[in-house]
C-alpha cells in the first residue's frame, strides 16, 4: 500500500504530482 502510491491516492498529501505519477519532481 504504502509502496505503491499511483494505487493510493492519499498520498497527494505530500505530492500532488504522486497522484498522477510516481515521479518525485
């Protein structure tokens, strides 16, 4: 879960763009 955040979009809370994509920009 926690490994895969295109899965988990709660993970917007610190990247928006992790949202989309895995890419930390």
């Amino acid at each position: 879960m926690s490994n895969s955040p295109s899965t988990n979009p709660q993970v917007d809370t610190n990247n928006s763009i992790t949202t989309n994509q895995v890419t930390p920009e």
